[in-house]
C-alpha cells in the first residue's frame, strides 16, 4: 500500500508544480506590477476642472474643451489611479469605455507633449491604473476624456499609488494548460509508448470522444462570440434562407424582384456606376443578377441538405451560424475518423501522443478558427465542401478489404461525398484526385477494370458521379443557360466579374498574400497589424486584410515540403508521399483559381490550408514510421512539432481579435477590452 502511494505521490508530483509555476506566474509575473509598486502610499492631488461642473459627487460634461489639469506636482509621478466612467452607461453598456488622452510638462518639457491615450471602462478595473515614464520630476499633467455636453461621469484621481493584484483566471489557466500540455506530450511521455492503434475499441472511441468534445465546445463558445453574426443582419447574409423560399414555390431565382432602376441599366455589374444609378440600398449586394432576376450562385447543396428541410419542417430559417457549427462538428469528426484510418493503415506505430499532437496541429492551422469567428452565409460553402471532401477520402482509405477487393458500398457513398463537393465550393472538387490515388492499384489497372469486380466500381464511381453532375448541370441551365455556369460572374460584388479576366499578374501578389507574407508585429495587444500589400499592378484586384502568409502564422504547413526533399527515403510510404505531395500541389491550383476568380480574402485561406496541414501529417507520420525507432531524431520532431504549437496556438490567441470584415475587437468591444489588460499586464 505504501508502495502504491509513494507511486501516486511521484506521478503527481510534476502536475502539482506546474499547477504551483502558473499560479506563481500569475501573481508574479503577470502582476509584477503590484510589486513593483507596494510602497507607494498614494495622494489626492488637487484637481482642476475645465468644462466639466461637479453636483456632489456628479461630474457633469459642459460645453467647449473638457479636461482635468493638475498642476504644481513637482515630483515624480510614476503612476496614477484614474477612473473616469459614465455613470449613465454603466449599468446595461459592457462595451462602454472613455478614451482618455494624457499631455504633461516635466524637467525635460516646459511646454505640454503629448501621451499615449488610454480606454478606461468599469468592467476592467485594471484600466483605472496607468504608468508613466516622464523626463525627471513632472510640473503638471492634463487629462483629457473624450466625452460629450450632458455625459455625467464618477471621476476619482490619485496619483502614486499601489497597483493591487488582478486575478484573471483564464491566463492562470491558459498558462496552466499549456505548461500540462508541453509537459504530457514530452518526448519521454508514456503517451508516445501507447500505441493508438493498439488501443481496444471502447478506449479509442472513449479517446476520439473526448478530444472531438473538448474541440466542440471551444468552436461553440467561438461561433457564439460575435452578435453580428448570431443572425442575418444584411440582406445578403439571407441568401440562403430566400433561396430556401424560392425553392417551396418552385422556382430556381428568389422571389423578391429587382428594381426598374437596376433592371433598366445597361451594365448592372458597373458597382459605381450601379450605385450611382439605382443605390446601395435598391439592390441585393452580392446576389447573382441574370436576365431581371435575382439568383443564389453559392453552392446549392446546404440548401438543398438543411436550409430547406428546416424551412419546411419549421416554418422559419435556420440561422448561418448554426449551419457552420453544424459543418465544423461534421470537420472535426471527419478529421478524426482521417486520423483514425491514416495510422491503422499506413503508420501503426503512432503513439497517442503524435495523434493528439499532430489533430491540434492541424485543426489551430487551418484557419478553422478564422472560420468559426465569422460564421456567416460566406463561409457554409466551404465548411461543407471541405466536410465533403474529408468524407469522401475516409470512404476511399476504407473501401480496400482484407481480401484485397473493393467495398464498393463505401466507393458509392465515397464518390457521392466527392460530387456533392460541386454543390458547395466547385474548386474543392480537386480532392478526388486524392481519393483516385487512393485507389491507384485498382484505378490504374487494365486488368482490374475489365474484370467484373472492375465493372462495379466503376459503376459505383460513375452513378452518384453522374447523378450529381447531371442535377448540377441541370440547375445552371435553367438558371443561366449554361450546364458549367454556377453564376459566380454575375456577382453584384465590388467589380464587374465578367470582364475580370484571368491574368496572371495577379498571381504573384495572391501567392506572397496567402503563402509567404511575414507577420507584421506591433507593440500594442493584439501585437500584429493588418496587412495590406502594395503592388505595381496596374489593374483592380481585390484584397481583404491578412495577418501573414499561411507558411509564416501556421509554419507546422512547412512539414509537408519534406515529401519533396527527401522523396527518395519517403517514396517507402508510397502512399503517404503521394497524398502529401498532391495534396500540396492541389493547394497550389486552389491558391491559383482563388486568386483569379476573386482575388486575397481572409477566408480563403480555410480553401487550402487544410491540404497544407494534412500534407504536413502525412509527411510527419511517414517521417516517424520509417525512422521512428531513432531516439534523437524522434526527441528532435516531438520537440519541433510541440515548439510550433506553442507558437501557432499564440498567434491564434493575438489575432483572435482580428478579421477581415466585422472585427472582434469592435463587435465586443467588452471582450476586446478583457483582453487587451489582460496580455498587457506591463500598463
């Protein structure tokens, strides 16, 4: 018994000191300063009030310039206490805060210069404490509040006072977290001994629950943050839901009509001009417009499959973001079950520790979160086409049996899964190269398609294949005319589609865009900037902001090039070495096609980044499989994938913010705000 304790004792020690180092960190480091500052005693100094008149303890905002003067310090103001908060505000508006700007004089300024500003807001008591760095001794300090006549505001000051501790518990806990993380996935941790594979069934599925659980609750809480996106606030975020409606009355275009204004213009797709004849208000922005009507070009599939079954069931529209979440749960399963058949077939050796390792690799660089930020009508079609396309290749990997035929069940369901990818994200339809070479023994053999296993697989190929496309092209013809038109140039977007053209100028700016622009670091939370690149393109092309090239904020991505710099020693996993190098060169079609037909949008990236990461997987596992049994190169990968998800899993955390469109950081700006003290905890 006391054996078994000590035994407890000792493997418990390590997590006991990490739970120990992140508090420590906590009340330590991340508030050093409130023990940088313990002595000070704190003052009321003398404020003076110039358009501002106090009614006891009520601040009231006059006419003409606002701002607090103290004057005659004639010491050294190392920091103040500053809370100036909207009292009217205060009780229903969290996202309520007051910019307030700072100028003093000092020994080194007889006249005033200029501070940097700082947002103060009652729900982050932190914000009331601002640091100053002045030249020697201050002379006086002006504050200046950016408030409006009629604002009634609590105001207290003081000056050099103790900064008291701030606990917040989501950085004891990201801390704590990651620390257990790093330490539970070490190159000597048992979890890379237990072999996945090895595992009975009761304890994967426990296993691949848990973990499909933990990443389904994250992307829940994520798809819920924004209000912007918690309904369809444009009429163009509708399009589904119209399209829905337009499908129970038996029409292909939606019902509501274009105006006469729009339907007179002889070019309807001139955006300036459209808006200067009709305006911005009389017409459905990015709405297909062909022949006087209105129509839906984005992939007609989850209409068909849930916006329309919902309406009729329900009588009312099911919301975008409920779609998305639906498609990201579908992505996260079809990534484990990928997983899952990848090691039993090709890398029976990975350990629970790769695994788990190599899926958080692969879902935090995959621009998923991007997507579950923003889960608008925009980003269905390529949630449910990418959720297509992983199911299609698990249906493909499984279709071999153990007596070397094909299950031709699986094919069916495989190639179904493929063609409906048409019906979401056309692009995307490129991954059924993937799941032919898949197949490649059966696909590329004479032999086996004349025989009448081979009849049957082709058949199995060929009907859903058929089925499909032959709807599709069905559905353009009655639309536009044309069987392989899915009216994406009719797009009433920001330039006329039609005579966009394809230039390959454009090329180069998209590739450095989405591949290999650095990041642009910036001083202040959430320390990376916008990006928008300049070039000598003498044309349009359109350009949303980024936050850096996927090679340079998801550098796991690079792992995949590996396949081609030591093809000869991986061309032993023939199979894995395949799919990493097309999935990379499909990735790079998909980069090409993007940028042509659209131009550099952030949520593009979720387009090929996948194909990226999972090249990056295959690549690893190949890499471990063949040389796995080498105990420093294994130290030296585990160590080098767990260095790249700290850094990628930071990066997510500073940029999470950030968007292309509805920002985050001004739709809450309550949770901007948590934040921004909470990681700039030097203030």
């Amino acid at each position: 018994m006391n054996d078994k304790i000590q035994k407890i004792i000792k493997a418990a020690i390590p997590y006991i000191v990490i739970i120990l180092v992140s508090l420590l960190s906590e009340l330590f480091l991340f508030n050093y300063k409130h023990w940088q500052t313990i002595g000070y005693k704190g003052s009321n100094p003398e404020v003076h009030f110039y358009g501002i008149s106090k009614d006891n303890d009520v601040y009231t905002v006059d006419d003409g310039d606002r701002y607090l003067e103290i004057t005659d310090i004639n010491g050294y103001l190392k920091n103040a206490f500053i809370e100036i908060v909207d009292i009217d505000k205060e009780e229903y508006d969290e996202s309520s805060y007051i910019n307030v700007g700072f100028e003093a004089t000092d020994e080194g300024h007889s006249l005033y210069y200029g501070l940097y500003s700082r947002k103060i807001t009652h729900k982050e008591p932190r914000s009331y404490y601002v640091t100053f760095h002045l030249y020697g001794k201050a002379k006086n300090l002006k504050i200046k509040p950016d408030v409006q006549p009629g604002q009634r505001l609590r105001i207290k000051i003081m000056t050099n006072v103790k900064v008291p501790i701030f606990f917040y518990w989501e950085r004891w806990l990201f801390v704590m977290v990651m620390l257990l993380f790093l330490y539970a996935l070490r190159p000597a941790s048992k979890l890379h001994k237990i072999e996945y594979a090895a595992l009975n069934r009761n304890r994967v599925l426990s296993l691949v629950f848990g973990v499909f659980i933990i990443n389904a609750i994250a992307f829940l809480w994520i798809t819920k943050l924004n209000g912007f996106y918690q309904y369809e606030p444009q009429i163009n975020h509708e399009q589904y839901q119209k399209l829905a409606e337009a499908f129970t009355q038996g029409s292909l275009s939606i019902l509501d009509e274009p105006t006469p204004e729009l339907v007179d213009m002889e070019n309807p797709y001139d955006m300036a001009q459209r808006s200067a004849d009709v305006g911005e208000e009389n017409y459905y922005f990015d709405y297909a417009y062909f022949n006087g009507k209105y129509y839906v070009y984005f992939g007609v599939v989850p209409a068909v499959l849930i916006y329309l079954p919902y309406y009729l069931f329900n009588g009312e529209h099911i919301h975008n973001h409920t779609v998305c979440y639906i498609g990201i749960l579908i992505l996260l399963a079809a990534i484990l079950m990928l997983f899952d058949v990848i090691i039993r077939k090709y890398y029976k050796k990975c350990g629970i520790g790769v695994w788990l390792l190599t899926f958080e690799l692969t879902i935090i660089g995959s621009f998923l979160i991007y997507i579950a930020k923003r889960p608008d009508l925009y980003a269905v079609p390529i949630i449910f086409g990418l959720d297509f396309a992983l199911l299609s290749m698990n249906c493909f990997l499984r279709s071999e049996k153990k007596d070397g035929s094909l299950n031709n069940i699986l094919i069916t369901l495989g190639s179904l899964c493929a063609a409906l990818i048409a019906g979401c994200r056309p692009q995307l339809f490129l991954f059924f190269i993937l799941d032919i070479l898949i197949v490649r023994k059966f696909a590329f053999s004479k032999k086996y398609l004349l025989s009448a296993g081979g009849r049957k697989t082709i058949m199995a190929v060929g009907i859903p294949m058929v089925a499909v496309a032959a709807t599709l092209m069905v559905y353009n013809f009655k639309r536009f005319g044309s069987p392989f038109d899915f009216g994406a140039y009719y797009n009433l977007t920001f330039n006329d589609m039609r005579n966009r053209g394809n230039v390959w100028d454009r090329v180069p700016l998209g590739i450095v865009a989405y591949l290999l622009r650095p990041l642009e670091l910036s001083p202040e939370y959430p320390f990376f900037k916008n990006l928008q690149l300049s070039s000598v393109y003498m044309g349009q092309t359109i350009q949303e902001d980024t936050y850096g090239g996927l090679f340079m904020v998801s550098p796991f991505s690079l792992l995949g090039f590996l396949s081609l710099i030591y093809s000869k020693q991986l061309k032993q996993k023939k199979t894995l070495w395949l799919l990493s190098i097309s999935s990379m060169i499909i990735a790079l079609v998909v980069i090409v096609f993007d940028i042509e037909n659209a131009g550099i949008v952030g949520r593009y990236f979720f387009d090929f980044s996948l194909l990226f990461m999972l090249a990056a997987v295959y690549t690893v596992y190949s890499i471990l499989d063949i040389y796995g049994n080498r105990a420093l190169l294994f130290r030296t990968i585990i160590l080098a994938l767990l260095g790249l998800f700290v850094f990628q899993v930071l990066y997510q955390t500073q940029i999470f913010m950030l968007d292309a469109g509805d920002l985050l950081k001004n739709d809450r700006q309550d949770l901007f705000l948590h934040y921004y003290y909470l990681f700039e905890f030097g203030l």
